[in-house]
C-alpha cells in the first residue's frame, strides 16, 4: 500500500475516533451550516453532525480508489498518478479542516466560520491548478467536455489554460484574507464565468482542430 494512502487512512480513522467521542459530549443537535457572513443559519442531529464528515470523507477515498479501475482511458491516469494521490489527499485535509472548525465552533469557540475556509479554499483551488495541467485524457477527472474527451490535443490546451485560472482563483481566495466580509460571492461569480470560458474554449479548440485536419 502507498505511504500517501497509509496516511489518508490514519486521517480518516482518526476522524472516526473524534467523531465517537464527540457523539458523547454533543448536545442533540448540532450546528452545521453558516452563511456567508459567519452566522449559524442551519443544525444538525447529533449523529449526523459528528459523524457525516468522517463518513463523506471515507465515501470520497474509496471512491477515488475505484473509479479509475474502471475507467476506458485508465492506462492515461497512471501517468499523473502522484498527482492524483496528493489530490485526493488534498480533499481530505479539506474535509478534515471543515470538520475541525465545525467541531469548534460547536465547542462556543467564537472565530468567523466564513473567513477560516477562504484560506482552505485558496489552497484547494491552487492545487487543482497545479494538478490540472499533469493531468491526461480520462472521464473521471478534468474538465470533460464532449471536445477535450474527443482529442488529446484540445484536452491538454484547454487543461493548460484551466490550470493557469484555478492557480489564480486560489491567489484571490488568499488575497481575499485582506477582505473577507467582500470576498465570498464576487469570487464565486468568477469561478462560474470561468468554468463557462473553459467550455467555450474547448469547443473553440475543437473547431480550430477540426479544421486544420480538413486542410
């Protein structure tokens, strides 16, 4: 087994582990949801507040274990393979850091739920840039338009471009810590004109190849 799964494993039983004792000292219900200005604005039962992390945590890593297996273009994620551990890694340092801070702020310990993720995000988004562009054709992971499935050409283009916009969605998240009450929603609008651009382009790109292989 790989050193990086050994540890991801770790991580999630010691979330498990957290979780059964919590589930002993947690009133009935939980708070689990907080909008954008920081405030409680959802709860949980006590069950599903300690342990749906720890289990959505365990789901996420089994599932990225499998679904490659099973991928027609399986023999492509192998060349990103170390990539692909430190991005499910990644995601679950993720889930574990909101775990963390939930578990927190249920402890009365009074911090800004929405300022603690900007930075979380910064360096999810950032990584995802760095990942993006190791990655090769697949239909597990990327940006799977019917143009970048169709051509590893235009798949790596628009990868290329993809992983330059995520690096710097991750800069503004971080950057956004100079002005968290105003970052939230106007990076989300980015993000969602981004992911459009990205389709776009691909298809731009397919049309371009498409093309040149008429000439």
């Amino acid at each position: 087994m790989k050193k990086i799964h050994i540890i991801i494993i770790v991580l999630i039983i010691i979330s498990f582990i957290t979780a059964i004792y919590l589930y002993q000292v947690f009133p009935d219900k939980i708070a689990s949801h907080w909008n954008t200005k920081g405030e409680v604005d959802g709860y949980m039962s006590k069950f599903w507040g300690v342990f749906l992390m720890p289990i959505v945590a365990l789901a996420a890593f089994l599932l990225f274990l499998f679904l490659p297996k099973i991928d027609p273009m399986k023999n492509n994620i192998k060349k990103f393979e170390k990539y692909y551990d430190g991005f499910i890694l990644v995601i679950i340092l993720f889930f574990i850091y909101i775990y963390i801070l939930t578990v927190l702020s249920n402890l009365n310990i009074k911090f800004n739920m929405s300022h603690a993720i900007i930075p979380a995000l910064g360096i999810f988004f950032y990584y995802i840039g760095v990942f993006m562009k190791k990655l090769k054709r697949n239909s597990f992971v990327g940006i799977k338009t019917p143009w970048t499935l169709s051509s590893d050409k235009v798949w790596d283009k628009t990868h290329a471009l993809g992983s330059k916009l995520f690096k710097i969605i991750g800069v503004l998240f971080i950057l956004g810590l100079l002005y968290p009450d105003k970052t939230f929603m106007p990076i989300m609008i980015v993000i969602l004109l981004m992911i459009v651009y990205l389709f776009v382009y691909s298809y731009i790109e397919h049309r371009k190849e498409k093309n040149e292989n008429s000439l």
